[in-house]
C-alpha cells in the first residue's frame, strides 16, 4: 500500500504530519515517533515510525 501526502517544515523546524497519515498509521497526539534517515547519499528518505517507548 503506497500512502502520499505532502507537508512544509515551518520557520521552527517543526513538520505537520497531515491528517489522513495519522489516522492511518493511528498516531494519537503525545505519541512517540522514531524518525530514520535511510538510503545512499543521493536516495536519502526520512523514515518515521510510530513508536511505543524510546527502546
């Protein structure tokens, strides 16, 4: 299953996951997210995963 949205990273840094992604993957507000940079050095991709606990 391929799910595609699209956001902007604000002044701050900060990314808003858009809706129809959270509720998808369940992510509630206060949940933990793993985030990953994966891939070659010209492929890279941010990888995130909804996470229970930080180990």
């Amino acid at each position: 299953m391929l799910m595609r949205a699209f956001a902007k990273v604000d002044a701050d840094g900060k990314l808003s996951i858009p809706n129809n992604i959270r509720l998808e993957v369940g992510l509630k507000a206060g949940q933990l997210v793993e985030l990953k940079v994966v891939g070659a050095s010209k492929k890279k991709q941010l990888l995130l995963s909804a996470r229970e606990s930080a180990r």
